[in-house]
C-alpha cells in the first residue's frame, strides 16, 4: 500500500470534520494521520489527512469524492518531493552511563530537551518522517520509556523558484 498526504482547505462549519472523516470508511483505505485546525483569519478549516490506499485509482477517486462535498474547497495531493514534517516526543530513563551519548544526539539531530528530572527525560524533535525515524532508532539502546508521534504535515513544493520576484532596492542610512 501505497501512503499518500492530501491537504484539504474547507469551509467553516460544525458538521465538516465528520463528512470528511466518514469519506474514509471503505475498508481497503486506512487512515494513518488526520490533522484538523483552523488557520487565523478567514474561518476555514485546514485538513491533513495521511491515507494508505491500495492503488492509484483508489486515491483517485478518494479525492473526487472529497471534491464533491459542498463544503470542501481544494483537495491538494503533497508529493513525495514535498515539504513533510512530523514531530516525535521520547521519553527516556538512561542509565549514567547513557547520558553522555544522549546529550550528543540531541545536539547533533538538534532536538530539544523538554523535561529533565530524577525519573528521565523527555526528548522533541521536529523534523522530516525518516529523520525522526533515525533519531527513535539510535535513541533505542538507551532506555526508550515511551515514543509519541504527531500527524504528518506537509505542503506542495512550489512550481516556480522564488528567485525570480524582483528584490526591492536597499536602502542607505546614514549615521547621525
């Protein structure tokens, strides 16, 4: 199965989420992330929806179904090449031995360190899935408590390059 990230933009309304959570239910598409929130300003609500479908013709249509509801205003499908992120909290109970090679990888994957006391740490990062993915796997051998993960989220890279949008002039000052 292939996974896939659709990001939604509809319009306000109570009864939206469950529509576009009740689009979903066929048993061959499995839902592995659904962010819903609601951007500042114009009341929209923004949806990621991370789906794992059997083939091309499934998210095909998944998408033309999503299209045809009243509310939903754009279905975007992020590409692989996109812009992905994923957060990851650890929480960890290394032994004195673990705490130096744990303080490296923090540093090195620049994590941040959420909480430090006599029980463990708690560890976040905030990167691309297979980033996340490696620093998990190298924090392992050092006394993994729990791993918490968030939704995928993402947007589309963009067609044209920002280069070509004319820089405004600089400006001198002078000192007084």
């Amino acid at each position: 199965m292939s996974e896939h990230l659709l990001a939604v933009t509809a319009s306000p309304g109570r009864h939206v989420p469950a529509r576009i959570a009740g689009l979903v239910l066929p048993s061959d598409i499995e839902v592995s992330g659904l962010q819903f929130s609601r951007p500042p300003g114009p009341k929209l609500w923004w949806i990621q929806m991370t789906v794992r479908v059997p083939c091309q013709e499934r998210l095909e249509l998944l998408v033309k179904r999503l299209n045809r509801l009243v509310e939903v205003l754009r279905v975007v499908c992020v590409e692989p090449d996109g812009h992905l992120r994923q957060s990851v909290y650890v929480r960890l109970r290394p032994d004195a031995g673990s705490l130096a090679p744990v303080g490296e990888l923090t540093r090195w994957f620049r994590a941040e360190i959420l909480e430090l006391n006599k029980d463990g740490l708690v560890l976040h990062l905030a990167a691309a899935p297979d980033r996340c993915a490696a620093f998990v796997s190298l924090l392992r051998p050092h006394g993994i408590v729990e791993v918490t993960t968030t939704a995928l989220s993402g947007f589309r890279v963009a067609k044209k390059t920002i280069s070509h949008v004319p820089r405004p002039a600089a400006r001198e000052f002078s000192q007084r």
